[in-house]
C-alpha cells in the first residue's frame, strides 16, 4: 500500500500505467486495489487534516531518499518505458540498469518505481 496526498490523479496514473481500473467495490474516495498480475497494489489517500501539509512540486521532484520503491514487472522494458514516456511519465535510466532489463521512472508523487524484465526460467 502506498499512501498519496492527491488520490484520484494517483490513481488514475496507476490506472494508466498499470493498464486495468481499481477492483475494489467500496471507499473509492478513501482508496483504491489494483489487480497487478499475481499480487494487489493499493492506493490510500492521506487523511484530509494532513494531506494539506505535504507539498508536491510540479513537476514533482524525485524522493530518492524515499524508503519503497515499487518495482513492476513487464514482459519489454523499453516498451513498457516508451508508453509511460508518452502518457507524460519521467523516466530515469540509471547508469547501473541494462536498458532492456530495468529503468526507474517518479510516478506523480516524486515516488520512485521501477520497471523490471520479467525473466522466466
């Protein structure tokens, strides 16, 4: 679960990256399940006497000293990259990543993720 300040435009981002709408029935202003390929990943809005308190910047900066980072995997990273760059998403290639293997990109938040090849054996 990922707590956000802004939970309609996260989860309309999430939405769009993740290529499916929330699942859950109920408390769509509170927060929002996604069904994400074998597991669940959920949005929760930040209670409204805090959220004002919390700035994001626009663009937003990149929390690299965040403590998550959610990383999806993807049958073609370049793919998966270029159509996020499209919908508007930055995208980081660390100097450490093979390109066709993984790539970082700040969700609207400045939360960092990473896009990650999905290596079957």
């Amino acid at each position: 679960m990922l707590y956000v300040r802004d939970l309609p435009r996260m989860r309309e981002f999430y939405a769009q990256m993740l290529g499916s709408a929330p699942v859950n029935a109920e408390a769509h202003d509170t927060w929002a399940l996604f069904d994400a390929g074998g597991t669940q990943f959920a949005l929760h809005a930040i209670p409204a006497h805090i959220a004002p308190g919390i700035e994001i910047a626009s663009p937003p900066a990149a929390r690299e000293d965040g403590v998550v980072k959610l990383i999806f995997g993807v049958g073609n990273v370049p793919a998966e990259r270029a159509r996020l760059e499209r919908l508007g998403t930055t995208m980081l290639q660390r100097p450490w990543q093979k390109p066709d293997e993984a790539c970082d990109g700040i969700d609207p938040e400045g939360n960092i993720f990473q896009l990650s090849s999905i290596h079957t054996v």
